[in-house]
C-alpha cells in the first residue's frame, strides 16, 4: 500500500477517487478478514460518506489535507459516537458510545475516512490479542501466530495493509510489541501528549494512544493530527506541538551528533539469540550514519515487569469497578439482590486475565498490604524514572530490542499467564516512566518473522526520535516487505 503523502498525491492529482480508495479497502478488508479477523467492527457506510465528502472538496476545487480520504482503523477501546465500542469484552457487547473520543475528533475533523474498529486483548490486558471475548487476531506473516498485544488487531490490519495506518493503545508495550511482531512501526508517545479522552481506562497513568503505520513519515504524520492538549483531560499536557512529519523528510540525515545509548540489561539471558543479531546490527547502520553509540546501564530496568503488574492491575481494579450492570453494559438476570447482581454480572461479562488482574489490583491495594506492595511499586517506579534521566544525560535516544522473541503460536502462552507478562519486558519501563518511544522493523529471523528495535526519547522529544528513526528506516529495506497474503 502506498504512503500517506504518495495516496495524497493522488488525490490531488485525481489519479484516484476517495470513494475508490475507500472501497478498495473495504474489499481488502472483506476478503482478509476470514484469515485474519482483525476488526470487529467495520463501518463501511460512514466510510463511503466521508470519502465522498472529499471528493465533493476536490470536485469544487478545495485543497485537502494529509488525512483526507485516507482509511484509518481505531482500536475498539476508543469511543466513537454511534458505533459499538466493546473493549474485546462481553460485559461491553452491546454498549454504543453517544459521543467521539477527542482522537475520533480529530481525525473526523480532518476528514480522514474510519473503516473500523479493531480487534484487541479484553480491556487491553494482554500480550497477544488471545484474551479477546469475540475472536483471535491472526499475525498476517504466518496466520498460525499471534500478532501481539493488546493492539493486535490494529497492527495486524497495517501490515495486511487492511488500512492505511490505525490507532491503538499503549499500557505497557501495547502498541510497540505488536509493531515488533507484525513488522511495522508502532508509536507510544509522551503520557499527556494525546488526549485521553474517550479513550476506555485500564491504567489511568499508565495509558496512552498512539499511531501505527507502515512508514515512520506515516506515523508521524497521524502523530501530529491526534497530539494536542485538551481541557478534558486533566493530564493533558499543554504545551506547543511541532510539525512531527517534518522531522522525516526523504533523504533526511539526523542533524548533529546525535548520542544513541544501548541498554545493556535488555541484552543477555531470556534474549532470542536472532533478535540481538538483528537489533546490534542495527546499531552498526545507526553508527554508520553518523550517531555515537555508547553502552548505558539502567539497573532499575529490569524492575519495571513486577512493578508494573502492581500499579497496573491496582489501577484497573478502580477503574473496572464502574461496570457492574446498573448504568450501561451486560447486566445479569435472575438476581436477587443488588450484590448478586454485581457479582453475576461480572462473573458473566468479564474473561479469565480481567478477572485476574482485578484480584491482583484489589489485593495490593487492600488494607495491611497498601504499603508492602502499591506504595513500594510507586517507589520503584521514581526509582526507574530516576534512572532514565541519568541515561538521557549521556545519550539522546535509548535503543533495546522491541520483544524478547518474535511472535509466537496461538496458545503457545495462554496457560502460563507469566511467561505471557514476559512479552513487555522491554516496554514496561517506558509507561512507567512516561517516556515517548516506538519501533521500528531491523530485521526478520529464519523463519520469516519480524524484528522490531525499540527506540526511546526523553519527554517531549518525539521529534528526534522520528528524526533518528526516520534516517534508520530510509537506510534500510526492512519496511518494505510485506506479508504474503492470498486475498
């Protein structure tokens, strides 16, 4: 599939429709999914109408922006008005929003045309698109594997290029690690930069949307539609957004001697030997173009994995205990009694990780052991933002492997729940921080799979991270493969 700017072009050009564009998709989109199953909703009606909309501008002779005309998919955790928002859960099924997510907003308003919402882990708790209540997500580079998660289905439908780019959410890799899995480049951006508005709670300081595409000008330019401050979220941060898409220009060499800093705890033991391959030779071509690597130690890292299965499920505890069949959602029948009726309703509507991490949550979180675990995880999270400003003071962006291990089988994991967690070992860090960072391919293994390389920036330096990103990319061909798929 083409760039956002190459199909603008067209537009613009009239090489092309909108409307047939958007009908292209949504016939890539129909003869996909019963291999891949990455959407549980497609809204192909509001698309068309939006496509045309764009085409009546042109017809007129209006100029159009990036966005316009062009097929975006969005994460079933993001409120968008009339159409069934289900979080993958049951508790959820038949729950319609009657208003956008500020990011629907926005992109609404810059006339981009929506053709679904995707498949996800149930509440964005999960590793591999496996825990959602409705189906599984299948990796489009070998349908046999899982294309990570939660944001599977979002990323899955980028790279069988069932839309242009799409949005998902990041808790703790969410976005990056299926990026990694399914080959493309995923964005989690700086906690507050994206309003979160609209967007369903798992772990409020913790959750952040960001941007998937095939190219990193493509998630650089959806970056920059969707970034912004908004007074609906109180930790909207309200600060100037730059031109992201101008940090990626074609042929554009990283400005200055930029410092790139290797994490050594993220290398070593539990490491897939052909991911550290592909990521140190990565590395190589970064020191070619110019960057000075450097080996940095984080000590703390290695930390971020417990203390993020404390904050988060203590977090999400909170926040789930809104659905409990009273004002919206499943509600359970033949109770007697309001409490059963909580408890049936749950039983019911929530699956098995939910309702694990919610026990979780609730125990940390209970009297006598607030302080033994919620108040130490705390601590230990300043301890890792700690560390990573020490890291920033001798190196502009930070460099670890994406995942352990490229994506694995469908029901490889599902009965050991912490070799699961270990999936967003690499990631973690980052949300508890609140650090921007993504990845990007930098190679395959032997059998075919996508490597991902993380990269991290400081606050707000979402600019040179695309920079840097941007000059790795256009030095390589790993983000012009694509999966072979029989549509």
């Amino acid at each position: 599939m083409a760039s956002i700017r190459e199909l603008h072009r067209e537009l613009i050009n009239k090489e092309r429709s909108a409307v047939e564009m958007t009908q292209e998709t949504l016939a890539r989109i129909e003869a996909l999914e019963p291999q891949l199953h990455s959407f549980l909703h497609v809204t192909a009606e509001a698309a068309i109408a939006q496509a045309r909309r764009v085409d009546a501008k042109l017809a007129a002779g209006e100029s159009i922006g990036l966005l316009e005309g062009i097929p975006i998919a969005i994460k079933d955790n993001l409120c968008m008005r009339g159409v069934p928002t289900t979080c993958g859960s049951r508790i959820l099924e038949n729950y319609i929003p009657p208003y956008n997510a500020t990011v629907i907003e926005k992109l609404e308003a810059a006339g981009a045309v929506l053709v679904g919402k995707t498949n996800l882990d149930e509440f964005a708790m999960g590793s591999s698109t496996e825990n959602s209540a409705y189906q599984l997500t299948a990796n489009p580079w070998d349908t046999a594997r899982v294309p990570g998660g939660s944001s599977g289905g979002s990323a899955a439908a980028v790279a069988a290029e069932e839309a242009v780019v799409s949005l998902g959410s990041d808790t703790g890799g969410s976005i990056r690690q299926p990026a990694s899995f399914c080959g493309v480049v995923g964005m989690k951006p700086t906690y507050g930069l994206v309003s979160r508005y609209g967007l369903v709670a798992y772990a409020s300081s913790l959750d952040q949307i960001g941007p998937f595409g095939r190219t990193v000008e493509d998630a650089a330019t959806l970056l920059e539609a969707i970034a912004g401050y908004d007074p609906r979220d109180s930790t909207s941060l309200k600060v100037k957004i730059p031109h992201y898409s101008r940090a990626v220009k074609p042929n554009l060499k990283p400005k200055g001697r930029l410092r790139v800093g290797i994490i050594q705890e993220t290398f070593g033991k539990g490491l897939d030997p052909e991911v550290e391959t592909a990521v140190k030779a990565a590395v190589e071509v970064l020191q070619e173009l110019g960057t000075e690597i450097s080996v940095i130690s984080c000590p703390t890292f290695g930390y971020g994995l417990p203390t993020y299965y404390i904050i988060a499920p203590s977090e999400a505890s909170a926040n789930l205990a809104r659905y409990d069949g009273v004002k919206y959602g499943l509600r359970a029948e033949e109770a007697d009694n309001l409490l059963e009726m909580y408890e049936k309703t749950r039983a019911q509507g929530f699956g098995p990780e939910v309702k694990r991490r919610i026990m979780i949550g609730t125990y940390a979180l209970s009297a006598g052991y607030y302080d033994a675990y919620y108040l130490k995880a705390q601590k230990v999270r300043t301890l890792i933002c700690q560390d990573f400003q020490k890291a920033f003071a001798q190196a502009d962006v930070l460099i670890t492997p994406t995942s352990p291990t490229t994506a694995f089988k469908a029901g490889e994991k599902t009965d050991d729940p912490l070799s699961m967690y270990l999936s967003d070992l690499m990631t973690i860090p980052v949300n508890l921080a609140g650090l921007p960072a993504l990845s990007l391919p930098c190679g395959f293994d032997s059998q075919g799979l996508p490597i991902g390389m993380q990269m991290i920036g400081n606050v707000l330096q979402e600019e040179r991270l695309l920079e840097i990103a941007n000059a790795y990319e256009q030095a390589t061909l790993w983000h012009t493969r694509t999966p072979k798929l029989s549509a």
